[in-house]
C-alpha cells in the first residue's frame, strides 16, 4: 500500500525502533546531571511509547501501514504473557483482597455510563464541532466502548453489531488511540511517584507490598548466572506456547463461531483465544518447576519483548490527526475524564494503593496489550496482575460496549 513516509521497510523501522530503545536505556543509566533531573520528572517508559509515536506524527515511519504492530501483538505478546505468568504466585494475588476487583469494575462501569454522558453534553452544549456525523456518532463510539472495556476484538465486535460504516470507525479507531495514549501516560507519571501519592493519602498498600516482597525474594531466591541453556528453554516455552496458542485458537475460533451467543461475546476472535491460551500456559507453568526459570532471567526477557511492543503501539500515534476529527476528539477526552474521575475517587474512598487503580483502569482501557505496561511500571513482578485483569476485560467487553450503545442511542435522541 502507498505511503508517503521516509522508512517504509519494516526491517529499517525495527532497526530503529530497537536503537532508540537502547538510547533510552543508555541515558537512564547515565549519571549526567541533565538525564537524572530529565527521568525524575519523565518515566523512562513513556518516552518508549511517545517517541516513537513522533517518528510517525513527522512523517519518518508509518504505524498505520507497518506490519511490526500486527506481527509482535500475535507471536511476541503472547510469549510475554508466558513469560511473565510462568512465575506468577497465582495464591499470592488472590490474597490482595476485593479491591482490585472493585477497582478494575469502577473502570468498566465508569466507561459505561462515561460515554453517554460526554456524547450528551458535546450535542447540548456544541453540536456543531461534531460535523455531519453527529446523526451516526453514538454507533461509531460503540467502538471506543468496546475497546474500552474489552480490546479490539470487542471493537471489531461493535463494529459489527451497530453498523459503524468504515469512513466513521477509522475516526473512531483514531479518537481511541490517542485518548487512551494521554491518559497511559499519565498512569506512568503517577507510578514513578506511587510511593510518595500512596503515603500521602494513607493508603493501605500491606498486602501490596507483600506480594511484591514475596515475589522479588523469590526471584532472587533462584537468581543464577544466565545459561544458553536458560536462554533456549525459555525460548523454547514462551515461543512453544505461543505456537500452540495458535494452533489451538483456530478450531476454537470455528467450534464457537457456530453460535450467536459465542459471537455477540468475541468467542470466535482468534486474538481473545491466543491471549487466553498463552495466559493459562503460562499459568500452568507457575505450578511446575519452569516456575525457577524466573531466576534465570523469565521476567526480563518478557520485559525485553514488552518495551518493543510498547514501541511498536507507539508508533501508530499520529498527532496530526487530531485535526481531522477535533469534535470526536473532544468526546473522548471527556469520556476519558469522567473514567478517570470515577476512579480515582474510588480509590480515595477505598484508600486503595495507586497500583490498584492504574491496573483497574488499563486493564480496561488498553487490556492484555498495555495493562501489564502499566503493571510492571509499579514493579516488574506486578505485571501478571495486569494480565489477569485484562483477560477479564475481554469477557466483559462487548456486553460493555453493547449496553453502552444503547445508553448512547438514547442520548442522541434516536
């Protein structure tokens, strides 16, 4: 397909989606006055997400027509996911009581009554910023709802089961990126102050800190020096996994595409099903002896394929675009607002730790792609908790984004 960005091949991009990674890096660790003052203030893992987004906002890369995005989301997602729940101490984030659940539920609910709120007050207040789509707008925010709540397998199920003509879910797809990039960045600005906001609100971060604790004195409990043969065995599970993920998920797919029911669900996306499967691999693994291989380095070579999925979703960020839907744009940020108000006040009633609600909410906004993001943004041996949640968000996704529909169908008078 045609494209007017100065890379167009994929291997160049990668390139330099991996140097930029490493000059990132290469600057966190240095001791020059500047960089320090600089990652005080700015997280290390948002200028992995941003910087690339401004390769493709100037023109340098195209994100939209890049298959690096569609290739790491298929095979190195789901050997992420392995990799990180392998030692997962699934009892463990059992004990963290009710208020993740609560939390990761205000989320939903908050997106769910958000989005005809904000489509009411643009049509009472400004109609005339929305254009000539304002008759069809509520049937194309379906589709932010159902990414909201779920992930695109919910947004494509939206699509689908509202009409959404293509020219109006192409907007929406816009309006969804770039909302929900502003407010990750703004969960990754609150980790890196996390302990000082929690202590500062009297938060009861307890059972928080003992998992952390446990999980990190596990891990260096089984620390050892990195073998080749440590390195192929967990290439070998991850990649494995990822595999039969694959395999698995087709016959899935045909056996549940069958009914309506599993349909109106997302049963028969081929997505849901790798991500589900590769969780639960790697869930399994945690109760085996793979469980050590954490020692040998599980978590940071999830981590190394999450920072270049993280680049490779930043990379679809065109801030130029907001020019082409400013109305839309406009509604998203206050749907956005409402969710994140409702969430962080729920945090404030419940005294919950910042973690909680972070996770609550990407586990919603951005689900299996971002949440672990996020988790991991508080503390590596967190991101299985994001991962949990975003599975669940997908089960809730399109019952989310279908009763939303309805409530935006009322607000628009049709």
């Amino acid at each position: 397909m045609a494209t007017n960005a100065l890379i167009t091949n994929d291997a160049v991009v990668l390139g330099l989606l991996a140097v930029t990674l490493g000059v990132i890096f290469a600057t966190t660790h240095s001791q020059a006055l500047f960089w320090r003052r600089f990652y005080a203030v700015v997280p290390a893992l948002l200028l992995c997400y941003f910087i690339p987004g401004l390769y493709n906002s100037v023109g340098l890369i195209d994100g939209e027509h890049s298959q690096l995005y569609p290739v790491f989301s298929r095979y190195l997602l789901p050997a992420c996911l392995v990799l990180f729940t392998l030692a997962i101490d699934l009892p463990a984030i059992l004990k963290l009581g009710p208020k993740v659940l609560v939390m990761f539920l205000t989320g939903t609910a908050s997106v769910i009554i958000g989005a005809p709120l904000a489509l009411w007050l643009v049509l009472s207040f400004a109609p005339q910023i929305l254009g000539s789509d304002a008759d069809q707008l509520w049937r194309g925010l379906t589709a932010i709802a159902g990414s909201w709540i779920g992930g695109g397998a919910n947004q494509a199920a939206m699509k689908e089961v509202f009409a959404v003509p293509d020219n109006l879910f192409a907007k929406m797809v816009t309006v969804d990126v770039l909302v929900a990039n502003i407010w990750m960045a703004v969960l990754l600005v609150l980790a890196a102050r996390a302990p000082q906001l929690d202590a500062k609100r009297g938060a009861d971060t307890r059972s928080l800190e003992l998992l952390k604790q446990q999980m990190t004195a596990e891990a260096e409990a089984s620390a050892r020096p990195v073998t080749q043969y440590d390195l192929i065995l967990l290439a070998a599970l991850a990649l494995g996994a990822t595999g039969l993920s694959h395999l698995l998920a087709q016959p899935l797919v045909a056996l549940f595409g069958q009914w309506p029911w599993a349909v109106r669900l997302s049963l028969d996306s081929s997505f849901f099903w790798i991500v589900v499967l590769a969780t639960s691999f790697g869930l399994l693994l945690s109760f085996s002896r793979a469980r050590q291989l954490e020692g040998a380095g599980a978590s940071k070579l999830g981590s190394l394929l999450l920072y270049l999925l993280v680049a490779s979703i930043g990379m679809k960020i065109d801030i130029r675009a907001l020019l082409d839907v400013p109305g839309y744009f406009v509604v998203g940020l206050l749907w956005m607002s409402f969710h994140a108000a409702a969430m962080l006040l729920m945090a404030k009633l419940l005294k919950a730790p910042l973690f909680y609600m972070a996770v609550g909410s990407q586990a919603n906004i951005g689900g299996a792609a971002s949440a672990p993001v996020v988790a991991a943004a508080f503390h590596p041996a967190l991101a299985p908790v994001g991962v949990v949640l975003a599975v669940l968000g997908y089960a809730l996704g399109t019952y989310g984004g279908w009763i939303a529909g309805q409530m935006m169908r009322l607000a628009s008078g049709q």
